[in-house]
C-alpha cells in the first residue's frame, strides 16, 4: 500500500481525512480498519433485521485508524523501510507506537539500555520511534540468541576470570611466613598483603560496571587483565615492604573487573529460565579462587619455592587468560551491539535518523558521575530491607576472608601440620559451596520453576527467592560453633574440618537466595542496589583478616568461633522477616518498583 501524500489526504478515497482514532476506537491494528465518524447506529433488537438495519458508511465520512500491520522492521530493503519509516512518522503523532515497539515490556528494558541512565518513562518513549533499532525475533546477532554451546563456553571462561582474581586474593597466605622471614614484616603489615587487595574490590562496582555499560564488556576486559597482569610481575619483582603493598591494591582494583562484570556477562547471553543454573555454576567461581589460593602457595612454601614465583605464577595465569579474552571473547552487551547495527543501517540506507537507545545516553559527565558513584549509595541508605541484606551479605563474606587468619592458628600451631596441609584444610570450603549448588539446582530450582507456572503471567513475587536463606543461615551459624569447639589439640583435625563443609554449603545458599532477591525486588535499579551491596560486602573481606589473628589469639578459637556464631544467629531471622513483611516493605519503597508483585 502507497504510504499517505504529504497533504494528508488518502489517494485511494478523495476527502478522506488521515488522522489517528478517537480513544474510543479498538487499539487492535492487526488491519486497518474504518469506522463512522457519525453518531452510532441504533441497531433493531431483532436479529434477523440487525443486517437491514446496518448501512454501508458514506466513505467521504471516515476516520482511517493509521496503525499499520504488524511487521518486522525490513532492514534488508533499507530504501523500502525508510520511506515505511518517514511515511509513518509524518503520519503518526508523537507518542504513536508501532506495532513491533508497543508490545515491548518495561521489563525488557534492560535489552536495550543500561539501568540508571534515563528514566523508564523516557526509554520507552524512545522506544516508540521507528528509527530505534532493536532486536527482532530470532536475530543471529543477538547474544541470546547464539550458539547454546558457546554461551556455556563464554559462561565457564567468565567463571575462569572470577576465579583467577579470587585465588589472588588468598594465594599470599602461604608465603607469608617467607615475607615476615625475609623482610622483617610484622604479622599485621603480612596481613595487609590479602587485605589491601580485597580493598581494590571495592572499586570494581564503581568503575567496571558503568566503564563496560559505555564502551562494552570486551574493551573493559581487556584493559582490566592487562593492567592486572602488569601489577602481578610488579609484585613479583618489588624491591620493598611498600611497594609490594602498593602494587597488591593496584593489582585488586583491577582483577575487581572480573567480579563486577562476569555476572553481567551472564545476563547478556542467558534468557531467564537459564541464567540462575548458569548462576549456580557461576557462583562456586568466588569461594573456589580462595579456597585454591592457599592450597597452592602453601605447597609451593613448603616445597621451598621463593615467594616471587608466587607473583610469577599469578602473573602466568592472568597472561593466558588475557590471550584467550583477546582470541575468544566477544562483545556481549547488547546495547553495544545495537549501536554497532544503527551505525550499519545508517550507512547503508544513507538516513543518519536511525539510532540505538545507547546513542541517546546522557553522556555528561555531572551525570555519569552521579548514577555512578552516588545513586547506588542513595538506593542503600533510603532502603531499609537493602541495608540488613547488605549487613548479612557483608558479614558472611567477611567471614570466609577472616577462616584464612584463622586457619593457621587451629592447623598449623594448633595440630602440627605444615604449611601445605594447612592449605588443604580449606578444601572443604570449595565442596561446600558445590554441594550447595547442586541443591539450588536439583531441589530449590525446580521449586521456583513450578512458582513461576503457578504465578504466570504475573512475575513470582521476590520473597520465594529467601527459601534458600531459611536453611543457609542456620547451618552457616552452626558451623561456627562446630569449628570452634572441636578445635582442641586433642580432637583429630578431622572433626574441625569437617565443620567447613556446612559452612560452604550456607554461605553458597545465603548468596545465591539474597542475591536473586535484590534482582527480583530492585529490577531497574538492581545494577545500584547491587553495586552498592558489593561495596560494602568488599570492604568486610578486607577488614576482618586484620583483627582476626588477634581475636583467635586473645580469646582463643573456641570462644572467637563462639562469638562469630552467636553474630550470625543473631542474623539468622532477616530472611524470614522479609519474608513475612518484604510485600509491605516493597510497597513503601522508593526505588523497587515491583509494589504490584
């Protein structure tokens, strides 16, 4: 069909006014359709007179509904849907959906435009325009959309990455008695080593997550593991106390780019029904490095490695996967991705109006530093239900960070054992954590699988995601006062580290059931609720290892064991709390806009 003459005017059907329909006129545009504009007919009652009683409508007085067909955009015949484009713009006020724009959701949002940057309102209105390009069904170029192999790759290397910045931060505890030996170190400064290095997480959520929601996830990959693998040959060659320090931090903050990022890169490829088994996997990679990181350093000290091939092993380990990043990671991130499709239409079609929902950023950087630096820290203050999440998350967190200062104390002094088996003692922490995704994935899962068929079409509400805390907490709790109390000399170490496997499995139910809360409560503004959490929660792990030895020294590990229980007991009912009130807390929020839910 002919696209509408500039004058308005139908050339099929002289005098027929082109203009869009009253309210009162279906919003079905399956076809165009024509209706009187005249007052409506009074239709007899009988039935058998209602089609006499119908007269044809004079065409000359008729509203044509302009809403056109549903249809992909053709970008094949970039000629053809220009004009389809500026025809309907001309055509259709301003607010006017097309059809394939209309039937998009808020929640597909994040599809096309990094949370935080524009209001809903003013992303969706943007999304009306014909000239916004966007995915369509079945796109070969949308990374959903991909290889199911290759994003189970991409899913296993960005665990890799996570991996290989958290065993980082723990390798140093086995070469630690080198350092105090060779450089006269006291134990709190040697302590430093693995502290100041999970300080540099803290930078990661500020940074990496809005850097790689600008210029994409691969560029910021690259650079990150670069500069991370410079800093570990640093460390390796440093020539003093300071130095050694200094580099750790630099290093930290960015092998932090891994942490911020790799979840992001699973919600690029994963649709929902997939990206919490691909979270499960994903989430063993955290616990994995800093169980790791002291099993292999201890051996190595044992073995009398000097303490700078340490540094030269990590720096190994970072290379390799800067090669593969740069051989075998693509770009993921959507909004990128359209940019770099809008930047081909346009050149093809010659139309500079076509455009991605990234290229309308407010790209100022009053801006950029606002949503970046004080929007998360805005949406944790004002939201009473994030902050106790956030204290849980943070304590538990640190927790895991405080066992490397512990350790020592109950295996090396305690029983006897040397370094390596010392390492080895943590262990049990890793298997933990992939006991308790085993029963995310065979128990909790399918439980929230079925929620959803029950639920549908409406989403499940965010408190079903807690169910995995309400067994987490407990057993986390209960380890402490487990450990503790088996850690006499007397008792074989076996019984101590046994208690490490519950307290994997808790720490892997706490995260994964908290974590998928903040996401289903927060929505649009998860990425800052989130960003803010992992601050916080970084900046625990990087201050319990400094008061750890001196706690477990002073009041000995069964009664500091004790104390960290009874804390944790204490946070043992947030859960259910959210559980009983989440819906009202949600309802007076500022920021989750999930109060319907």
């Amino acid at each position: 069909m002919a696209p509408p003459t500039p004058s308005g005017s139908n050339a099929g059907t002289p005098g027929a006014t082109l203009r869009p329909p009253s309210p009162a006129l279906s919003h079905d545009s399956s076809a165009r359709t024509l209706t009187p504009a005249g007052p409506d007919l009074e239709l007899p009652a009988d039935e058998a007179e209602k089609e006499k009683a119908v007269e044809k409508p004079d065409p000359a007085n008729l509203h044509l509904d302009t809403h056109p067909p549903p249809r992909p955009r053709d970008y094949a015949n970039v000629d053809l849907e220009a004009q389809r484009a500026t025809s309907a713009h001309d055509a259709i006020p301003r607010g006017r959906h097309l059809q394939e724009d209309a039937e998009r959701s808020v929640g597909d949002l994040s599809e096309v435009f990094s949370p935080g940057e524009e209001e809903p309102q003013e992303i969706e209105r943007e999304k009306e325009d014909p000239f916004l390009v966007v995915w369509e069904e079945g796109d070969k170029e949308n990374p959903k959309n991909w290889n199911r192999g290759f994003r189970w790759y991409i899913t296993c290397f960005g665990g890799l990455l996570t991996l290989n910045a958290t065993f980082s931060s723990s390798a140093p505890s086995g070469v630690i008695p080198q350092l105090i030996e060779d450089w006269g170190m006291s134990t709190e400064i040697a302590t430093l080593l693995i502290a100041v290095f999970v300080v540099g997480y803290c930078v990661g959520p500020l940074l990496w997550g809005p850097l790689s929601e600008t210029y994409g996830r691969r560029p910021i990959f690259i650079l990150a593991f670069f500069v991370y693998f410079v800093f570990q040959i640093a460390c390796a060659v440093a020539p003093n106390t300071g130095a050694l320090i200094a580099f750790r931090f630099l290093g930290g903050c960015f092998a932090a780019a891994p942490l911020t990022n790799a979840g992001a890169l699973l919600a690029d490829i994963w649709d929902a029904d997939t990206r919490g088994k691909s979270m499960a996997f994903f989430t063993l990679a955290p616990f994995a490095g800093p169980a790791l990181g002291p099993i292999v350093s201890g051996y190595m000290s044992v073995a009398g490695v000097g303490w700078r091939w340490l540094f030269w092993v990590l720096a190994i380990f970072a290379g390799i996967c800067l090669v593969i990043i740069v051989l075998t990671l693509p770009e993921t991130y959507g909004p990128m991705l359209l940019t770099k499709k809008a930047k081909a239409i346009r050149k093809r079609t010659g139309d500079s109006r076509y455009y991605s929902a990234l290229e309308r950023a407010d790209a100022h950087w009053q801006a950029r530093v606002s949503n970046i630096l004080l929007r998360p820290f805005k949406v944790l203050f004002l939201e009473p239900m994030l902050i106790f999440i956030t204290i849980y998350m943070s304590f538990v967190y640190g927790c895991i960070y405080l066992l490397f200062e512990a350790f020592p104390i109950v295996f090396t002094e305690g029983h006897g054992l040397n370094t390596g088996a010392s390492g080895l003692m943590y262990l049990p922490l890793f298997l933990g954590g992939a006991l308790g995704a085993c029963l995310y994935l065979l128990l909790f899962n399918p439980r929230y699988e079925r929620f959803m068929k029950q639920y549908a079409p409406n989403p499940v509400p965010p408190e079903h995601r807690l169910e995995m805390a309400f067994f987490g907490g407990p057993l986390f709790a209960l380890a402490f006062f487990w450990f503790g109390w088996t850690s006499f000399p007397s008792i074989s170490y076996w019984a101590p580290l046994m208690a490490i496997l519950p307290l994997g499995v808790g720490v892997v139910l706490i995260f994964l059931s908290l974590f998928n809360y903040i996401i289903d409560a927060y929505l649009m503004v998860a990425a800052s609720a989130l960003a803010s959490s992992t601050v916080v929660r970084s900046a625990f792990g990087a201050g319990f290892p400094l008061f750890a030895t001196q706690m477990y020294v002073k009041l000995n590990a069964r009664w500091a064991s004790t104390l960290l229980g009874c804390i944790a007991l204490l946070l043992v009912p947030i859960p259910f709390v959210l559980a009983r009130y989440g819906r009202v807390l949600r309802k007076n929020s500022k920021y989750a806009p999930t109060k319907h839910i």
